[in-house]
C-alpha cells in the first residue's frame, strides 16, 4: 500500500472516531440533561415532602392555636362557672331575707306637733349595723292601767313593708284625742311602752311635757318611711 493511500484511510478512520465520540458525547449530554431534569422534579417532589412537614408544622401551630381557642374556650367557661357560682352566691344572699327589727336595736322617741291637732310623731332609728324590716304597725300602751293597745289606722298601711337600712329612720302618726273633744273615756297617761308586732320586748318613752291626754279615738298608724305620710 502507498504511503498516500494509508494517510487516507487513516484520516478516514480518524474522523469516524471523532464521529463516534461526538454522537458518544451527545448521548452522555442527554443523558445527563434528562437526569438533571429527574433531579429537578425529584427535588420538587423532594420538597413537596419537605414542604409537608412544613404544613404539619403549621398545622401543629394551627393545633396549639386551636388549642389555644379552646383554652380560651375552658377559660371563658370558666369565667361563666364562676359567675355563675357568684350568681348562686347572690342568689342565696337574697334568699336570706331580711329580718324583723329589733327594738333593743333602735332609738325610739316620741315629740309632739303642730299640725295635725292632738297629734304626736313615734321616730325609730336602726342602730343595728344590718338591714331591717319595721313589721306592721308600733303597739303602744299609754300609761300603766292601759287595758289594750292604741288601735291602728287601717288606711295608712304601706304598700310595702318599711325596711331600714343602719342609720335610717321609720316613722309613725299617732293621734291622741280628738280634735272636737267628742272621744270618750278620757285620761292622762304619764307613760308610753312601745312594742314591735310579734315580740314581747318594749322600751319605755318619755313623752312631751311628761304627760298626754287620750281618749278612745286614739290611733296609729303604720310604719312609714316618710314623716309625711305618718301625719296625713
């Protein structure tokens, strides 16, 4: 074989395997593209399960949110239990009611007025330190050979019962004659022993000028918060 011929099939030999190595190279390139692209979508999928962790992350503050609320929730629950507890408590303050006075309690005097005619005024003032009620009407006895009780004014009876609060006054009217003298069986009393409706406890009071005429139009009236109305 000649020289010249051998350089020809040399250079022909050479340039298919530079040929083969290009389409070799360009194969590996794909290749390698592809897996980069498999890579690219496995990281996304790789982080799709990171991301998850992520959300149940999230979702595990979510829960202690969500715990939080109901904390809140147990909290305001709670709160309502509480007044509702000091709801019974109150309910079973006022059930409590308010008891009658005590006139070992009270300040209880007697004064005289101008108007109406023959009449004087019963003051009672609680010194008891609590709330009470004045039940009904004052039972007087004037003087000690007093048969029965002044008679009371039936008109005059509240529409509710006085209650006094520590410091507060009642108020009673009495009329002790009458103003046209046609009351019978007159007499001078010297003394006044005042009583509450359903006890047998009594205070003695000094009267105006140390003695009162009473006859048998003599009457009391209820307790009444205002002296106004205890002289109508």
């Amino acid at each position: 074989m000649s020289i010249t011929a051998f350089a020809t099939r040399r250079a022909r030999t050479v340039r298919l395997a530079a040929v083969g190595l290009t389409a070799v190279a360009a194969l590996t390139l794909t290749a390698c593209n592809s897996d980069e692209g498999t890579g690219t979508k496995n990281e996304g999928k790789a982080d799709s399960p990171s991301s998850a962790p992520a959300d149940q992350t999230s979702g595990s503050g979510g829960s202690d949110t969500t715990g939080g609320a109901s904390d809140g929730k147990k909290g305001g629950g709670t709160g309502q239990s509480g007044s509702s507890k000091d709801g019974a408590n109150g309910s079973d303050g006022s059930e409590q009611e308010i008891g009658p006075c005590d006139i070992n309690k009270l300040t209880v005097g007697v004064k005289s007025v101008q108007r109406p005619v023959n009449y004087m005024v019963l003051e009672v003032n609680n010194h008891a330190g609590v709330d009470c009620n004045m039940p009904g009407y004052p039972v007087l006895k004037f003087g000690e050979d007093a048969q029965a009780a002044t008679p009371v004014y039936e008109d005059s009876k509240p529409q509710a019962v006085v209650t006094l609060a520590p410091g507060e006054t009642a108020y009673a009217g009495i009329r002790t004659s009458s103003a046209d003298g046609s009351g019978q069986n007159g007499y001078k009393a010297t003394s006044l022993e005042v009583f509450l409706e359903g006890s047998d406890d009594s205070k003695s009071v000094e009267l105006p000028g140390g003695s009162v005429y009473i006859d048998d139009t003599a009457q009391v009236t209820y307790w009444q918060s205002d002296l106004t109305n205890a002289l109508d």
